[in-house]
C-alpha cells in the first residue's frame, strides 16, 4: 500500500508539472524584469534569517 501511495504522488506531481508548465513560461517571459538595486534588497532579509538561524544554533549547544 505504501508503495502506491508513492507511485501515485510521483504521478500527481508529474502531472502538475505538466499543467503548471504553460503558466511558468508565461511567468518568465511577461513577468518583471530584474532592476539595479534588487539583489541588494534581498540579500538584507536573507542575511537576517542567515544570522538568526546562526544564533539560534549557538544557542542550543
């Protein structure tokens, strides 16, 4: 039973790949360009999660 549950869920994401697939490249051609400043705007709060996950870590050994 365990085996076709697997089987099936491999199934079901394949053809949710297969479904989502025009939308993405709707998405990547239409879709907002990147500008200057972007990375710099996102790497703020990834350093932030970065540091918090670090510290929480530290905190637990």
């Amino acid at each position: 039973m365990e085996l076709f549950l697997k089987i099936a869920a491999a199934a079901v994401m394949i053809m949710l790949l297969f479904y989502l697939w025009p939308a993405l490249k709707h998405w990547q051609e239409h879709g907002p360009k990147a500008e200057k400043g972007d990375w710099q705007a996102a790497i703020l709060p990834l350093a932030a999660v970065v540091g918090l996950v670090v510290i929480l870590v530290l905190m637990v050994r």
